[in-house]
C-alpha cells in the first residue's frame, strides 16, 4: 500500500468557535473529545482509523520480521535490585515475555523464592496490573494496588503476608495517592478524590481530594477524615509517617510543580492539630527522616540545585532552620536515610554520582559505580547496613548491585542476560548550543563501524518538561532499533531536570519555546555533524514529549521525515479541561490565565497550528482508547486535523490501541507489538532496509 494511495475516513466537521479574551478560535473537531465507551460515532471513527492504520502497518516489509526479533530480544529474566522489609527481601522479576512483572520475596539473598503477587493470573490478556505497594512497618502486611486497562484509577487491597492472603480490606476509586502505614501497623493513610460518576470517570477533573485514614478489618465507608480544605478542592496531598511512627507529615501540592506546602501532625495525641511547617507553595520541600522533632528535608529554598535542610519542631521559625548538606554545582536528585547516613545521588552532565554524609553534614565519601550511566535504588532504613541499587546506560544492559556500609565492598548481584552484546555498539554524549546558546547534552548511541555519510537512518527523542530528567537507561526496545542499524539520540533538552530548577523553569510557561528551538538544535546538529539528513530523520516523544513533536514538526515540517507523537497533549486550549490536565498549568499555563498566555499557547499548540497545503512528514501518532491521565480526544483532533491539512504523499495515520492507559501497566504483548509496528513505519518511511 503506497503512502500516496491511502483513503482516509472521512472525519466530520462541526460548528464549535470559542472566544478567548475578543479572539475567535474554531474547533471543528470538538466532537471527538467525547469517551469512545460512551460516545457510538466516536468508536465508529476509532473503527474506521484503526482498519486503515492496521492494514498500512501489517503491509511493510519486515514488520513481522521486526516483532520476530523483539520477541526474542525481549525473552530474557529481567530482575530487578532487591528491596528489604521486615524480615525479607523483595524483587520484581519477568522471567521474559510475562505480560506483567511478578513480585516475589526471599530470606536471604541466596535463599529459595516464593510469590508473593503474579500479575499474570489476574487477566486473560495480561491488562490488569500491579501498581504500587506499601509495606507496613513490621512487614506483616502490604497494601496493593491493581490498576486495569492503564487506567489512573485504582484498587488497593491488603495481604497478610504471614498467612498469604488477603484481608476482606478493599479500597475503591484511589488514584495519585501513596500510602503511609501508622507505626502499630493497625492501619494507614492515604488521599481519596470523592467516587466519580460513572459516565465521567474517565474524562471528568479530579478535585477535592481528602487525607483519609483506614484501620484494618473495617469498610472504606468508615475511613476517618484526618485533613481537608474544601476552600481549596485543587489542593491534593502526599502522606508520610515518621520512621518511629510518631509523625504522619502532609505534603500538600497544587499542580505538577514541587513546590508544596507541608504540615506535620503529632499521632501521640490524637486530638492535636497538625503543625504547618510550610505555608506557602514556593518550594520544594520533601520530607527525608526525622530524629525526634528534628525533622530534615531536601528543598531548593535558596538552591536551585538542592541542598538538605534540618527544621526543629520545637523551633520553626525560619531563622533557626540550619543547613546540612549544602548546594553543589552539580544538582541533587535524591536523597535517603540508611546506615544513620545520608546516601545522595546528583546528576554531572546526566550522569549519576553517589555520595555518603554523616546526618551532622560532613561529606564521607563517594560510592564508585561500575561505569558511566545511571544508577537507581540506594533506598533503605536508618538501621538498615546494607543497600542495593541498579547501574545501565543506553548500550549496558541493566545489573543489580549491593552494598555493605561495614565493608564497604560493591558486590554484583546478577547481571542481564540479554542476547545483546554492548561491545559491538557505542554510545557517546555529545554537546551543542541551542538558538540562544544554551549549551545542551545529546547522547547518541549506534552500532560500531556505522558510517557518518549523513545518510543513517536516525530516531530522535525528547521530553522537556515536568522536571523529568532522561538518564540514560538500557531498552529493549531501542537495542533492537540499534540492531537494525539506526541511530538512536537523545536531547536532554531544557524543561527537564537535567540541571535543577533553573534548567525546568527555562522552559515553563512563557518560556517554553526554548524546549522546541532546543529539540530543533539538536536535530541540526545531528545533519550537521554527519549523522543523518532530514530524509533519514525521525523524532519521537511521549505525553509531554508528543507535544513536542506535534510542535516542532508544525514550525520545521522540511526538517524530519518522519515523526511519532506519542499519547502527546496536543490541544492546548482545552488541556485543562480534563482529568489530571489541570495540574499541568504549572508547566504550562492557562488559556484562561491571561491574553498574553492564551496567545502563546494558540501559537505552538500542536493541534490549531496544522496549515492547509502543507507537506508533512510520515507522521504515526499513537495512543490508547483508555487513556485517562491524556486524554485521547487530544490525539483524535490531532490526527483528524493533519489527513485533512497534509498535502504531501507521506502517510498521516493514527494508531489506537484497545484496553491500554497511558503507558504504565501495559502489557509486554502489547509493548512488542506497538515498537514493531513504530519501527516498521520508521524503516518504511526513512529508508532503513531490514534483512538480507
């Protein structure tokens, strides 16, 4: 089927204008906002597009041979860094192609596994997930969550983990919650919105969200109130509960910004109310661990790069709160308590660092890592004597390492078993300035002996946004992209955590064409220096990042050929007006805030910026009927929009996938099957030839 022969549905057009501050703006596609489940000429459309996109893909040479090879690549024991609780160690493990990873628990490092949760038995089609647990203090008890179609929506129940079954404790409709378990282990808190209607579950805005507590062996219907503003329904809120128990501390957020508010109640007395510690959303104020009413907490009050700050709650006032550990050039990214030591890790030029403080402030040392690349875990307890953590890079497979505070010895656990071999590839960090100058960080991973012609087919990925940072890690999905013979580049591009707060908030708001003109760079430097053309060019970004996309291809079209916007934010008008869209104003704005926001926002929306007459690169947009975090309204008026605009001969296509979410949860079928269809259009459409 030639790209120049396809027959797009047709897609209807209505009367819908809206004003905006004296302007007038139509939406002639409003009507595919409505929820497929509930809307008949919707479906009808998700029908009609699918049977085209599907038979498009299933007809390019090699996809069969590309979802062959993901299969195989994929079959490997994917273990991940075991975490201790109560008197066992827990990890994840996919013994390959399970469709969701199982939760299992040990004695001792090298003792026998068992159990404890197989996601796998919970569906037929492997669509209903483990999402999130919560141990209680003792490690008798765990909360769960179970999270269907990748819905935000979730159930958590209760394992009694010394009996092996569940307690008759259900808790229904949570979603963006933790759970912080009381000191007894008698039960837990947790935040709640109100049961959304059935008709709306999906669409409507989450407000008024409550701090409940739960005790053990009662109905949901009974769960106390412990904090709630109805003055304020936007506000949403984080639990913790001290290491001794004596403490539950709220974190208290607005939208999508670390910037919180943070109360502190004594649950010694249980009549007390909670002590506000921070009464202003300014910063980021995260709680570490407390020694008695010394609370401690990494904060970019004064360091944008983030320092640890210690507050007394005996003595609150600003003037007496004291500095631990202080700002470095480098930013700190995280931050736990383990051996009675702070183990933090910081990102030089995206790449992790780890370092040991005594809980006074003086620096220890410095943990050496097994190589160049990421580095994840180093959680623990104040008691604990041990930690573990997980090291790859975008060549390196994933390998899960221990560490012995008494020793200080690193010991490698297990290393991937992949049928890959990182010798034959290299991966390099490149750097490039931006329109403004702003130097920026690529990494750039390829097969070794690729020839620099300024032909080689080339995938280009980003973010930008959220204070998100892309630290390099290993996927399956991208060693088979490499296998094939692309090149696979990231830009670690501003809006990003790659540099602290100073690096995000260059691409908030009013700033945010930074975030494009920084993507389009490193797309330039890429034709620049050899790597590939603009024929052989594709980008590709999820969420935020599909906004990115649809951007970027909207003010550069001639630059790439070919682009996949993922699940993207692509109307940016009405963002705002759905599920979790709201808190989003924070990177984003508001086309309500202001004239001058509503303007900025009308000129880079993805969806209102597609131009009649224009040539467009092969453009395969994704995202799943079930979306609820972006909504797939955004996608449908996207894609729409561009088969009616597109006039060049290259494919405009938009591929729905059923009984999925947003991205979490979705099965490893289902995975392997999208990325071979994502490549097969790639390959088709940048002229990467695959087999003999």
């Amino acid at each position: 089927m030639a790209s120049a022969e396809l027959n797009y549905p047709s897609s209807l057009k209505v009367e819908q204008v809206d004003e905006y501050f004296g302007t007038k703006v139509s939406d002639p596609y409003r009507w595919l906002e409505e929820d497929v489940r509930e809307s008949a000429r919707v479906k009808d459309w998700v029908d009609s597009q699918n049977e085209l996109t599907f038979a498009y893909l299933k007809s390019l040479p090699g996809r069969d041979e590309i979802e062959e090879r993901l299969t195989d690549i994929w079959n490997y024991e994917k273990v991940g860094a075991p975490f201790r609780r109560g008197k066992w160690y827990y990890y994840y493990k996919n013994d390959g192609l399970q469709n969701q990873n199982v939760l299992y628990r040990k004695r001792s490092l090298d003792g026998e596994s068992e159990v404890v949760f197989d996601p796998n038995t919970w569906s037929e089609d492997g669509t209903v997930a483990l999402a999130g647990t919560s141990f209680s203090k003792d490690g008798r008890y765990v909360v769960y969550g179970v999270q269907e179609s990748g819905s935000d929506w979730r159930t958590w129940k209760v394992r009694d983990l010394d009996k092996g079954e569940d307690t008759s404790d259900v808790l229904e409709y949570l979603k963006f919650t933790g759970v912080a378990w009381d000191g007894d282990g008698d039960g837990f808190f947790y935040a709640k919105y109100p049961d959304p209607d059935e008709e709306s579950q999906f669409q409507s805005l989450n407000q008024e969200m409550k701090v409940m507590y739960h005790r053990l062996g009662t109905e949901q219907a009974e769960d106390i109130v412990v904090f709630y503003r109805p003055d304020h329904p936007d506000w949403g809120y984080g639990t913790d509960v001290s290491e001794d128990g004596r403490y539950l501390v709220l974190s208290v957020w607005w939208g999508t910004d670390n910037k919180y508010r943070v109360l502190v109640k004594d649950l010694s007395e249980p009549l007390a109310a909670p002590i506000e510690l921070i009464d202003k959303f300014e910063n980021d104020y995260s709680y570490i661990h407390n020694d008695g009413s010394v609370f401690y907490f990494f904060t970019d009050n004064d360091a944008p790069r983030g320092r640890v700050i210690a507050i007394d709650l005996d003595r609150p006032e600003r003037e007496h709160w004291r500095e631990i550990i202080p700002q470095r050039d480098e930013p700190l990214e995280g931050v736990a308590v383990i051996h009675n030591q702070f183990v933090t890790t910081y990102l030089k030029d995206v790449l992790t660092q780890a370092r040991f403080y005594r809980m006074s402030g003086e620096l220890i040392g410095e943990l050496e890592l097994p190589g160049v690349g990421t580095a994840s875990g180093l959680r623990g307890k104040p008691s604990d004597t041990e930690t573990f953590f997980q090291f790859q890079s975008y060549a390196t497979p994933p390998s899960n390492y221990r560490y012995d505070f008494i020793s200080g010895e690193v010991e490698l656990l297990d290393r991937a078993g992949i049928d890959f071999d990182p010798d034959e590839y290299i991966s390099e960090q490149l750097f490039y300035e931006s329109k403004d100058g702003t130097r920026i960080p690529l990494f750039v991973t390829r097969k070794k002996g690729v020839e620099l012609d300024g032909k080689q087919p080339t995938l280009l990925y980003g973010y930008g946004g959220f204070n998100i940072t892309l630290a390099p890690r290993f996927s399956v999905s991208r060693a088979a992209w490499l296998e094939l013979g692309g090149i696979y580049a990231v830009a670690n591009i501003r809006g990003g955590g790659e540099y602290g707060k100073t690096w995000h908030q260059a691409g908030q708001k009013l700033n945010k064409q930074n975030v494009f003109d920084d993507f389009i760079g490193a797309a330039e430097h890429l034709i620049a220096e050899n790597y590939t053309s603009n024929e052989t060019l594709a980008i590709m970004g999820g969420s935020n990042g599909g906004l990115l996309v649809g951007a970027v291809v909207n003010q550069r079209p001639n630059l790439f050929a070919a682009a996949v916007p993922a699940v993207g934010v692509m109307d940016m008008l009405r963002f705002d007006q759905f599920t979790a869209g709201r808190f989003w104003t924070d990177d984003y704005g508001s086309s309500s805030e202001s004239k001058e926001m509503f303007e900025y926002l009308l000129g880079y929306s993805p969806y209102h910026n597609l131009n009649d007459g224009v040539a467009y690169p092969a453009i395969l947009v994704t995202t799943a009927d079930t979306d609820d975090r972006v909504v797939p309204g955004h996608s449908f008026k996207y894609a729409a929009r561009l088969q009616e605009a597109n006039a060049g001969d290259r494919p405009a296509l938009i591929r729905i996938e059923t009984k999925a979410g947003h991205g979490s949860g979705k099965p490893t079928s289902k995975i392997i099957e999208e990325y071979a269809d994502v490549y097969a259009f790639l390959a088709k459409n940048l002229g990467l030839e695959i087999g003999d």
